[in-house]
C-alpha cells in the first residue's frame, strides 16, 4: 500500500465543532464588543485558540489586553466551548466516517489524529472514539499551531513511521500546508476541498478507501 499510517484532522475531518466554536466565540466577541461573524469564523479552522483569539482581537479598539487578560478571554470562551461540547454523542460520527476508518484499519494502517485542539481528547471520548486511534498528538502536545508542521510529525513520531509514509487528511489550508511542511501526502475534504497544495481532493471521506489501496 502507498501509506502506512494516516493522520486526521479532528475538528471538520471526523466530526463537525466548528459551529461550537463559532457559538462559544460569538459569546465572548458580544460581550466584549467586537464583531464577529461565521465569515471570520473560517480564518479560525485549524488554528490554535489564542491565535484565534488574536484573529479575533483585529477588531479590538479599547486599550491594549495584557497577556494574562487575553489568557483570561480564552479560559472564558473555552468554558463555553466546553459546555456545548457536553451536547456530543457517538450519534455525531457519521455511520460513513466510522465504516472508514473501521475499514482502514482492517487493511493494517495505523491512524491517528493531528488536531491543533486541546480538547480533542474530549471530544474524541464524546463520540465514542475514545480509545480507537493508535496515536493522538494533539494542542496539548505542541508549541506551534498549523501551518507549523509540528502537530503532524509528533504523530507520525508516535506510530513509529516515517513522514513520507503518512497521509494527512485535513479540512483547513493550513493544515494542508503543514502537512506538505512535514513531508507528507495530504488529503483535502470540506473547506479545504480543491485547495491546490493537497495531493488529492476528497468529494466525500470514504474515498480515502480507494486513495490507500493504489500503489
Ligand atoms: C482546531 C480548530 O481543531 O482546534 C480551531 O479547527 C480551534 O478552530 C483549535 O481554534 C483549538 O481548539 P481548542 O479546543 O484547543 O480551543
Ligand atoms: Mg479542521
């Protein structure tokens, strides 16, 4: 087979948060003032969530935050975050995306997951994945957010493979050019999709299947 292990984006790849983050940012822009729409919302995918918050602050005119203030806003906002995510359930892993990754793994590729997300973890125990990636690097385990290739070779490190051996799969352009950083095939779906630096486009996940069976 062309890969020997494959790395997921969590967030847009395997399950749909997004419109968490939007509703739990939305919260903290209103109540600080700053505007804040879905359009904005997109520059946020794969992104860390103080880099986020920055994204979110271009529109800030009060005073300049410190840095502990700013800690304090996305302590805040993942407060909220978190609550929503509370609503999860393994009814939020499409029957598609499960039958997939099931499949992959028969065929003997490791999986893991490469999310700039530090509740990923969480989230993956909501919707019933909670013990079934070989690895899982994660915002916890990194300094530098996409397009920083570091969230994927930490993963590639924890399956023992080399880059070139893994494919990424990936909705943000961010993440395709952090995997293309590392070395490594990517796949784009979602927002992503027909973004020039993937190696391939994916009209819908279970094509992923036929992508790994050719040599
Ligand atoms: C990524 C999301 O997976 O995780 C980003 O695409 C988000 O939108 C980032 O900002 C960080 O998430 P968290 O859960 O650590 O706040
Ligand atoms: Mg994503």
């Amino acid at each position: 087979m062309r890969y020997k292990g494959i790395i997921f984006d969590l967030d847009g790849v395997i399950c749909h948060t997004d419109h968490y983050h939007y509703l739990a940012w939305k919260q903290l822009a209103d109540k600080i003032g700053v505007y804040f729409d879905e359009t904005i919302n997109n520059r946020l995918r794969g992104v860390s969530r103080m880099d986020s918050l920055e994204i979110i602050l271009e529109r800030w005119t009060g005073e300049p935050l410190s840095g502990e203030e700013k800690e304090q806003l996305a302590d805040e906002k993942n407060t909220i975050y978190k609550e929503l995510l509370k609503q999860m359930s393994p009814k939020d892993l499409s029957p598609e995306v499960k039958e997939t990754l099931e499949h992959l793994r028969t065929r003997g590729l490791q999986l893991a997951i490469g999310s700039s997300s530090r509740n990923a973890r969480f989230i993956l125990g909501q919707i019933g994945l909670g013990d079934f990636f070989d690895a899982i690097s994660d915002g916890n385990n990194i300094t530098k957010s996409k397009p920083h290739p570091e969230v994927f070779l930490m993963a590639a490190d924890y399956l023992k493979l080399k880059p070139s051996d893994c494919l990424v799969v990936e909705d943000a352009k961010a993440g395709i050019d952090a995997a293309k950083a590392a070395g490594m095939d990517s796949a784009a779906i979602g927002d992503a999709f027909g973004y020039s630096q993937a190696t391939y486009n994916l009209f819908t996940f279970s094509k992923l299947i036929q992508i790994c069976s050719a040599q």
